[in-house]
C-alpha cells in the first residue's frame, strides 16, 4: 500500500473544517463536505479518488501520530 505524504495542517486556519489532500499539500477546505468535494472535481477533474484524501480537522489541539 502506497504510503500518503501529510501536511503540516493548522488546527488555527483548518479548525473544524474538511480538508483535502492531494500529492502531500491541502487542495482545499470547506465547512461542508459536499461543497468540498465539487470545488476539489472543479479544480482536479482528472485526478481520482485514490489521489485525493479527505480529512476531518478537529476544532481543539488533538496530536496525531502516525505509526
């Protein structure tokens, strides 16, 4: 299983908010997740859903750790 590059994401900015993630960088964000997914189709209509990963960014400071 190919591994995915993560961002450094900004609980600040991103708090609360769908995020996603393409190639290692945020492509976009959005309250909705609907409205997330048409702007990132918009922007990336050749890309595939195995390229794109959509994240749930939690409001407070939460560390993840990835093993």
């Amino acid at each position: 299983m190919k591994s995915t590059k993560l961002p450094v994401i900004d609980v600040k900015k991103y708090g609360g908010k769908q995020i996603a993630i393409m190639d290692g960088k945020i492509v976009g964000s959005d309250e909705d997740t609907r409205v997330l997914v048409e702007e990132v189709q918009k922007k990336f209509p050749q890309a595939t859903w195995r390229e794109i990963l959509l994240v749930s960014v939690p409001k407070g400071l939460t560390v993840i750790y990835k093993i």
